[in-house]
C-alpha cells in the first residue's frame, strides 16, 4: 500500500471514528467505538482503553483475542490502569517489549504482548483522562510512527466526544433543573391565593395573569390578556379613574404602589382588591408586575370594626357617668366627657385627676388576678364640692396580659346623702320609739298603780263602809227582838245607829270629796298663801269644835301658783290632823311657815303631836290609811289622800319629815307663781272609775 493510500484510508477511518462518536454521550459507548477503532486501524490484535469524565462518568475497554471485554473495576485519573502494560504516561512505541524500561515485562508476558504502541488522552486544559493501548500488530511487523499518530488523532477525537457527552449531560441537566425551577415557580404562583400579573404599560395590555384569576373574578385568563381595556372597564365606575390615574403615575414615577379598589366579578359580585404594583425596566422599555389580592372580607370586618368602634366611641363619649382607661400605674389615658364634668378638668390635662388607684386590688387587678372590683371614694370635684363617686374598675386582656384598665365612675354623692339622712332619721326614730317605749312602760306603771289603788280603794271602801252598816243593823235587830230592852237601853241603841250612820256620813262626804278632786278640771292662778292659811284657820276653827290650840306663821307667805278652794281644803286637812293627832293632856302647837326655792315654793305645817314612826310615812297618804284605832283618834283616813291627790293636780309634791313621840312637820311644794305656766290641771283618769252611780 502507498504513502497516499494508507494516509487517505487512515482520515477515513478517524472521520468514521469522529462521526460515529459526535452522537455518542455515554462514556462506555465512547469507550467501545475508540477501542474497536483503534485496533481495527492499527491492524492490532487487541487493546485497552481507559476514559473517565470530570462530572466522575469513568470506563475501562479492554479488547483481546478479537473479544471486547468489560472489566469490573472502574478507572480514575492517578490509578494505575488495569492491564496496562506500557507504565509511562507519555506516548510510548515499543516493539521490544524485553528491553524497555516503560514497558511492565511481566504483565507483557502474561498477556503474550511483544510489540505496542500508547497514548494518553487529554481533555481542554491538559489534564489526562484517560489513556489508549494496543498490542501485537496483526501482520507480524512492529508498530509504526504512523501507528503511533493515529492513535493520538483517535485519543484526541475520543477526548472531545468526552468534552461532548459532558457538556451534553451539563446542559442536559440544567435543562432539567430549569425545567423543574419553572415547574415549582408556576406552581407557586398559581397555588398563591392572589392574582400574579405582568402588563406592558403604553398601551396597557396585561401579558401574563396567573390562573387564579378565573377562580377569583371568573373571567378566563385568556380574556385578561387578549381584550383591549378588559381590565379598565371591569373597575368599579367609582374607583377607575384614581386607579388608572394611579398606574399611570407607579409607570412614571417608577416607584412601588398598593392600592385598594373595587372590581366588577364575573357574577357581578363588588370584589375589593389590593393592588401591589412595581416597575420593571426592560429592553422593551419598563413594564408592570404586580400582584392582586381579595380583600372583600378584611374590607367587610374593617367596616364592622369601624361601626364597632363609632358605637362604643358614642357610648363612651355620651355615657352619663364618667369613664377614664387608665394604665398599668393607674394614670388616666382617656376620659369622656361626663368625666371631664365632674372634675372641672376643660383642658383634659388628666394628670391632674388623680383617681388613687394603687391599692393592693388595682395591683391584684393589673397581674391579672381580679378581673373586676367596685369601691366608693370622696373625691373634690368641680369647684371643690364633695364628690361621693362609686369607681367600678374592669381589667381589659390582650395576649393574655392586662394592658390598661376601664374605670367607670357613678356620683352617688345624692344616694350618700339620702343615705346618711336615712341614719338619722333612723336613729330618731329609733330613739322616738326608745323614748315611747319609755314612756308607755310608765304609763303602764302608772296605770298598774292605779288599778292597784283601785283595787285596794274598792276593797277598803266596802269594808269601812260596811263596818257603821253591821253596827246599825246589830242594834236594829236587838231593838226589834230584845223585848226585854228598858227605855234607856233603847235610847242607848238608837244612839250608836245615830252615831253609825254620822261616821258613814262622814265617810261618804270624803270620799265624794276625792273624788271630786279627781274629776274636777283645775285652773291654775296665782295664790296667796297668806290668804288660804287664814280662810283655812277660819274653817279650822268651825271644825275644830271648840279645840284650844297654838299657832304661829313665821315669816312672810309667797304667792303660787295653784287654786284657793283646793289649796284651802289641803290646808285644812294638815291643819286638823294637826291639833288632833296630839298625846292626851297635851296642848297642840302648830307652825306654818314657808320657803322658797328657784322654780317651787314649800309651804310647812309643823306640830308636836304624837310624831309618825319612819316607816310608816309613806303609807299614811293613801287612801284609808290609818295608824291608829278609831276609838283613839277617830277619822276616816281619807284625809291626807285628798290632800297628796290635791297637791299632785296642782303639779306639786308633799312629804312629811318626823319622828315617833316627837311631834310632825308635813310639806307641799308648790311651782312659783311667777315661773309657773298657768296651765289647765286635766282630770285625773282614776276619777272617771271612782264617779259614784247616781
Ligand atoms: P284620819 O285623820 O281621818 O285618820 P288621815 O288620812 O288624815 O286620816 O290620816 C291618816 C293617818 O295618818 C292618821 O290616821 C294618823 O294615824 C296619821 N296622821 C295624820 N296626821 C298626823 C299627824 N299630824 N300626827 C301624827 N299622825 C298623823
């Protein structure tokens, strides 16, 4: 064969190579095609190829015996390459392989390798990846320098068939990436609850909206992008013009704009938008992006929070007890207007008001602990007018914490009042009613007494008058049945009946008389005294029967007040008790005299009769009371009754100071003419019990 001939034969072989491994992408596939060529164009009888990539793809060929065998173990760059026998990495022809230092003599050996030729294989920058060996030309002969460049075109064809397949599956695999970044970034904006859209700005016309538009508005995207104005006319007729002025100017402006506005659905439901709109410069100039997104219902909660909030500011601001919201120390932030009424405070400085809420409960209630608490204070209000106020303070929570606090604030200055006056009446009343309780148990005494005296008058009554009845019948029936009676016997009897029936005279005229003081209305006036003793002293002397006696007035007599017909009969009385309870033989002296006190008169009666034992004193002024037989010292024991009953009806007292065998001294004490209300004596209630039936 020809110079011409090999060489055209060898482009052919290597363009063959080239086009068979432009298509090839797999390293093992590289692998096979170079190796098979290789030998094929050495006319050797086998060979190894060993290729590796820098994403890691590697392989090992091995061709022997006409066979391709694929060894197990894989190869990279710095290993030494399984059943290579050249041990030099540069290229190497040896066609005596006893003698050559870069040639493994005893694999050569092993694999009956006498002749061969090798090359590395280089990538772009120089660094080997791989390296190509054959063995044993065909023919016998021994390789030649134009075996040796072959095999380095074929190396070099097999290196950029490498630098191929790896560009391939780099550019493969950022394909890959980017489709898989798409896919995620679609799925991203279309599984967003917002409308993502992009529009150019000059004429507007959207060039993408996201899908999420149909589910929100209900026109198809398709309309979005290919209607001239869609968007613009579906703008709610209130909103488009400051929305499309708005675009305009974000487009101008290049800046970033949110908005709100209200768009037309499909349905014809008012859907309220946020709109975030930014400018993008690009080659085709600046273009809109933005995304959109549905706000009806924050919208619809905003203006229920807005009504909310109108509502409890009317209440707040119109309430007619005054409310404060204070801080955690007490400090009032707000207060309304009733509020600022009460305490004068025009100009709302609330520093100024100090509300005193730092007690152990407003603490409590700010830690959390109490959630409300009520409490009355005085407080200086307007003017510096006292202010009773009922505060009722509530802890208001937020994130579990108490932030501030609403102090309702009531004047119960009127209720306090109305309250303290209620005491005081109460405690009148109440000591009204002690003080009638008081006064009905001494009427009840009083009256008890009376029905005592009552009984007691009744029963002495009935036995003193019947004491005179039994005598004069006695002797009525010895009259009447003693037939022997002479006629001075007779005359004896008639007399006792006579002298009964005159001590029950006497009897029954007292106690007329008693009563009659009991009965009769007294009108007051003054009275001399001086005047009543000497008409008493004259009646004395009527009843006295002739009875000598001594008398002496010492000093002068005041005037009282009092009644003359009633003092004059007590007069009497003390007067004839007084000549007559004297000791036998004795000559009876008496001495009135007076004295005066600031408001009362005492009037004495004073005589050295047969005196009245201590305890006896009291006794003897009630009504039949008598401290001695008849026989002794007649009298009906009636006397001194009338005269303590007299005495008390003209609003005095009486007493007597004596002792027995030494004579008495009996006093009346009078009010004093000047000093005493002439005043109408009301009758006494006993009299109306005592009035003899007629
Ligand atoms: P009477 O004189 O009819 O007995 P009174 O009521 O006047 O009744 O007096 C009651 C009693 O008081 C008398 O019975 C008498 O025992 C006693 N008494 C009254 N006055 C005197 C007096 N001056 N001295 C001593 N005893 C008196």
């Amino acid at each position: 064969m020809d110079e011409a001939t090999r060489t055209e034969r060898a482009l052919l072989a290597l363009r063959g190579l080239s086009v068979s491994l432009q298509s090839t992408l797999e390293v093992d596939d590289i692998l096979d095609g170079l190796v098979r060529a290789a030998v094929a164009m050495a006319g050797a009888e086998g060979g190894i190829a060993a290729l590796c990539a820098s994403d890691g793809l590697s392989g090992f060929r091995r061709i022997a015996g006409g066979q391709l065998a694929t060894p197990d173990s894989h190869w990279s760059p710095g290993d030494p390459i399984p059943g290579r026998i050249l041990t030099t990495p540069l290229p190497h022809l040896c066609n005596d392989v006893g003698n050559d230092p870069a040639v493994d003599a005893q694999l050569a050996a092993r694999y009956g390798v006498t002749s061969l030729i090798g090359t590395p294989i280089h990538d772009a920058g120089g660094q080997m990846i791989g390296f190509l060996e054959l063995h044993n030309k065909k023919d016998g002969t021994g390789f030649t320098r134009f075996d040796q460049d072959q095999l380095a075109s074929a190396a070099q064809i097999a290196a950029l068939a490498a630098r191929n397949a790896h560009a391939f599956r780099t550019v493969s695999a950022i394909g890959a990436k980017l489709r898989e970044s798409t896919e995620r970034y679609r799925e991203l904006v279309e599984g967003l609850d917002a409308i993502v859209w992009e529009a150019e700005v000059d004429p507007f016309r959207f060039t993408f909206v996201s899908r999420r538009a149909e589910e929100l508005l209900g026109y198809p995207v398709s309309q979005w992008l290919e209607e001239p104005d869609f968007w613009v006319r579906h703008l709610h007729p209130g909103d488009r013009e400051r929305v499309v002025g708005i675009c305009r100017q974000t487009a101008a402006e290049g800046r970033d704009r949110r908005f709100r506005y209200r768009f037309l659905a499909a349905g014809g439901a008012e859907i309220w938008l946020r709109d975030h709109a930014r400018v993008v410069r690009g080659e085709r100039g600046a273009t809109l992006r933005g995304v959109m997104v549905d706000v009806t219902e924050a919208m619809a909660n905003e203006e229920l929070l807005r009504r909310s909030e109108e509502r409890f500011r009317s209440i707040f601001e119109g309430a007619g007890i005054g409310i404060a919201i204070v801080d955690r120390q007490g400090k009032i932030l707000h207060g309304n207007p009733a509020l600022r009424e009460m305490f004068g405070n025009e100009d709302q400085q609330w520093e100024t008001v100090g509300l005193g809420l730092d007690g152990a409960r407003f603490a409590s209630l700010v830690d959390g602990n109490l959630g409300r608490y009520q409490e009355e204070k005085l407080f200086r209000g307007t003017g510096g007018r006292e202010l009773w106020v009922r505060l009722t303070v509530s802890a208001v929570q937020e994130d579990c914490c108490v932030h501030y606090a609403i102090v309702m604030l009531e004047d119960v200055t009127g209720r306090c009042r109305a309250e303290a006056e209620v005491a005081q009446l109460l405690a009148r009343v109440q000591s009204d009613a002690a003080g009638l309780e008081v006064r009905v148990a001494e009427r009840t005494a009083q009256l008890e007494e009376i029905n005592s005296e009552l009984d007691s008058f009744a029963h002495s009554v009935s036995h003193d008058l019947r004491a005179p009845l039994r005598a004069m019948r006695g002797f009525a029936e010895i009259l009447l049945e003693d037939g022997t009676l002479d006629e001075s016997q007779r005359i004896e009897y008639l007399g006792r009946i006579l002298s009964a029936a005159q001590g029950m005279d006497l009897l029954i005229q007292d106690l007329l008389a008693y009563s009659r003081l009991s009965r009769q209305e007294i009108q007051l006036e003054t009275v001399s005294l001086s005047q009543v003793v000497a008409e008493a002293l004259r009646q004395l002397d009527l009843v006295a029967g002739g009875k000598q006696y001594r008398l002496e007035v010492r000093g002068e007599l005041p005037e009282v007040a009092g009644h003359p017909t009633v003092l004059v009969q007590v007069l009497l009385n003390l007067l004839t008790n007084a000549i007559k309870f004297v000791p036998g033989g004795v000559h009876p002296r008496l001495r009135i005299s007076a004295e005066q006190g600031e408001r009362y008169c005492r009037l004495y009666v004073e005589d050295n009769g047969i005196g009245i034992p201590a305890e006896h004193q009291e006794r003897i002024f009630n009504i039949f009371e008598r401290l001695h037989p008849i026989e002794s010292y007649p009298g009906t024991g009636v006397g001194l009754a009338i005269v303590r009953r007299a005495v008390n009806r003209l609003g005095g007292r009486i007493g007597v100071e004596s002792r027995a065998g030494e004579g008495s001294r009996f006093w009346i004490e009078l009010p004093r003419a000047a000093k005493a209300p002439l005043l109408v004596a009301t009758p006494d209630p006993l009299a109306a019990r005592t009035k003899p039936a007629k």
